[in-house]
C-alpha cells in the first residue's frame, strides 16, 4: 500500500501522476489518508488513526479504506 | 560578467498558427526566449493569410516562397534573394512537405553561409509513414500493420486483412477512423481527393494519446526529449492542451528512436500507448510539433539548441526538466489592416 514516489499531492487533495499525466481531486480525508500513505502507514495503522480522531465507525472506515485503496490501486497512484 | 547575446538572424517556416497549427511561432518564440541569442527574426511563408506574418512582435519581418512543388530551383533563387538582404545565418523549415527540398539544398545552403540542423535523406525517408511498418520491425518497435493502397476496389476485401475500426491515412497528412467498408471507401475518396495516392490503412490502436518531442544531435545522442500527453484533442486530433510527463519507458523509445536513426535534428514520435503498456509509434514527424513551446517551459528549450548546433556549438544533453507542466492553446483574433495584406500579397514581403 504504497504510493508511487513520483505522485504529487496538494494539501487541497489534488492528485497529480507525472507517467501518465492524470489528474484526480479527493475531498480532504482523502488527502489526508494519501498524505499518510506517503509516510509509509499500514491499513491498519490508519484504520487506528481515523478512528481515533474522527467519530467512525471501525468497520464502516475500514471497508471504505479498502474501497478507496482499490481506487487508487486502479488510477495507478499505488505501487 | 555575462556573455553578450549573440547576434543572430535565423529564418523560420510554419507560420500557419491556425487550428491545425505550423510549428513556426512556437519555435520563434522558443528562440526568442534564449538568454544567448539577439534575434532578427525571418519569415518564410506560402500563404497570405498565415497568421505568424503580421505577429511584428514575433517575426520582423516576412518573405513569401515558392511553395514546394515548384521545386528547389526556385527556392534557391528566391532563397539567395532574401540572404543578399538579411544575411541569414540559420534557416528552420517546420513543414513535412518542404523538408525534402530544405535537405537537397543544404549543402548549397552552407556554402552560402546558412546554417540548418536536418536529417539525412536516408533518415527522413526512414520514417516515412509509407515505410514506418518495415522500420518498426527492423528496429525493434512495436508500430501498427499497415497496407498501402493503390485503388478502391482493393478495399472491398479489406476486412479479411484489417478488423474494423482501422485508419486510413493520406501520405502527407490526414487521419480518418472508419467502422466499415463502406466509411473506409468514403475515407479512401476524401483522402486522395486531397493529398493523392497511395493511402495508408492501419491497424486501429486503442490507448492513450502521446506525443514526444526530440531533438537528436546526429551522432545518436538525444540532446532532449519531452514526453507530452494529451489533455484536450481537436476534431483534427491536435492537441490543444497537454502536460509534460515523466515515464522513462518513454524517454528510453525516444532515445533508441534516435539512436538507430542517429537522427539529426528535432522530430516528433507520436504514440499510443496501449492499456497493457505497449508503446506504438503511429507516425514520426521529421520537424518540431506546433506545441514544441512547452520543451523551453518544461526546462529543456529544443529550438535554441537545434540553433546552437546548427552553428556548430558542442550541445550537452539535457538531464532534467519539469513534468506537470500543461500548455493550453488559445485562439485570439489578431487586428490587422488591408494594407499589410496589400503588401504581402502584392510583392511577396511584409
């Protein structure tokens, strides 16, 4: 669950793949979990982060996680 | 202390800043950008209503030449003209139609002092579209099977050789996508209508879009190479927006393009790269692309460099530039008056 060194990412939550050229907006707990993949944090690692400082439900975060990583994996924003 | 910009005037061809664009007001304004360079700069034109011509703050000043069916005779004569005039020190011509002419007269050219940076004949002829099939497979790249034809009832059959959709392709320019045979006849009768025989049916290869520029210094190096996606397509399939990319698979087909080619001067692959992630060289344009700007904004400026080497300057390659980096054509009507036009039209100068 890596994300490609060469991605570039805003604060604003825009994606940006130089080897492909294409460009993704996310809202901003989308950034902030690609922000902390890039820091090299495990699912489950994030899963104990979000849940811990948002008002989620474990279960409900981790099956969107897995949504979200399965969409990044499909845009080639992760290795 | 900083060296003094060299004095330079350098002629340009590809004026047509139209919606299906010439490369010749990107490539001045590239040059122009040059710290080293102090530029007069020359226009070549074929047409009266090329908009470069009445851009005064992009070309100084603008002769009409013969257009290349005339032959090199002419284009010596009125070439010879200009120079006993300007003193023209480089000449880039930026069309596919010239090219071979700008190549039989160079030698003659350099012996009157004009310098340009071209391919060898052999080179330009390598690429050829007619032939890009055999070069592809001689040199190790994946391009698609193509068929010449000669003659409308060879289509009939086509469809035992070709899976629909296919393109069908004119030598010089033009690309049409058909569904049948009945698109492709209708395709074959536009295409020939306007640039002749033989047309070109490829095979149809889905994927996405990209183009590259690359300037090679004759000798098999790449000085610089920009990979170029992209983003917004005309119904002439030119770009209109793109962004500069960093994928050394790219950079690495660019390179041992020119490297087998040992390909002098600046070119354009165009690819389409597969969802598999196979490369395939549709066509390779033996000049600089109309958005050939955005190699000097990404960091690697290919029309001074052709210019320094066409000067005989020792050119190191580029190493770095700017991926993400987006151009966005715009259209802009530009004011001009009758008598400009007058001029132009009348005694081939303005």
């Amino acid at each position: 669950m890596r994300v490609r060194k060469n991605i570039a990412t805003s604060d604003e939550g825009f994606v940006f793949n130089p080897a492909t050229g294409d460009s993704f907006s996310t809202n901003s707990i989308g950034a902030e979990i690609i922000r902390l993949m890039k820091g090299e944090k495990s699912a489950k690692e994030l899963v104990e982060i979000f849940c811990s400082k948002y008002d989620v439900d474990k279960a409900l975060f981790e099956r969107d996680l897995e949504d979200f990583t399965l969409q990044l994996k499909e845009f080639n924003i992760l290795e | 202390m900083s060296k003094k910009p060299r004095k330079l005037v350098i002629a340009v061809t590809g004026l047509n800043a139209i919606d299906s664009p010439g490369p010749g007001v990107a490539v001045i304004r590239a040059i122009r950008e040059c710290p080293d360079f102090d530029v007069r700069i020359i226009g070549l034109s074929y047409d009266a209503l090329e908009p470069g011509i009445y851009l005064h703050d992009i070309v100084d000043k603008t002769y009409q030449i013969p257009y290349p069916s005339v032959g090199t005779d002419s284009l010596m004569d009125r070439l010879r003209f200009i120079h006993e005039i300007e003193k023209i020190d480089v000449i880039i011509p930026n069309f596919d139609a010239e090219l071979f002419n700008f190549i039989k007269i160079s030698a003659k050219l350099n012996e009157m002092g004009i310098k340009t940076f071209l391919p060898e004949i052999e080179q330009f002829n390598a690429r050829d579209k007619m032939k890009l099939f055999g070069f592809g497979q001689k040199n190790g790249f994946h391009v698609p099977e193509d068929k010449l034809i000669h003659e409308l009832k060879e289509l009939k059959k086509i469809d035992s050789e070709f899976d629909f959709p296919l393109v069908v392709k004119g030598k010089f320019y033009d690309a049409i996508i058909a569904h049948s045979t009945e698109e492709a006849e209708k395709a074959f009768l536009k295409i020939q209508a306007k640039w002749g025989l033989p047309i070109i049916i490829q095979e149809f290869i889905r994927g996405t879009e990209i183009n590259i520029a690359a300037l090679g210094d004759g000798n098999g190096n790449a000085i610089s190479i920009i990979p170029m996606r992209k983003l917004y397509i005309t119904d002439k399939g030119k770009a209109w927006a793109g962004v500069t990319l960093e994928d050394e698979n790219l950079l690495e087909l660019a390179r041992k393009f020119i490297r087998v080619t040992r390909w002098r001067g600046g070119c354009e692959l165009e690819v389409m790269l597969t969802n598999d992630g196979k490369p395939y060289i549709m066509e390779v344009n033996p000049r600089f692309p109309a958005w050939i700007y955005l190699t000097a904004a990404a960091g690697q400026n290919q029309p001074s460099s052709l210019v320094k080497m066409a000067l005989g300057d020792h050119v190191e390659p580029f190493t770095a530039y700017e991926a993400g980096k987006i151009f966005i054509r715009y259209a802009w009507d530009h004011i001009t008056d009758i008598r400009e036009f007058q001029k132009i039209s009348a005694n081939g100068e303005l």
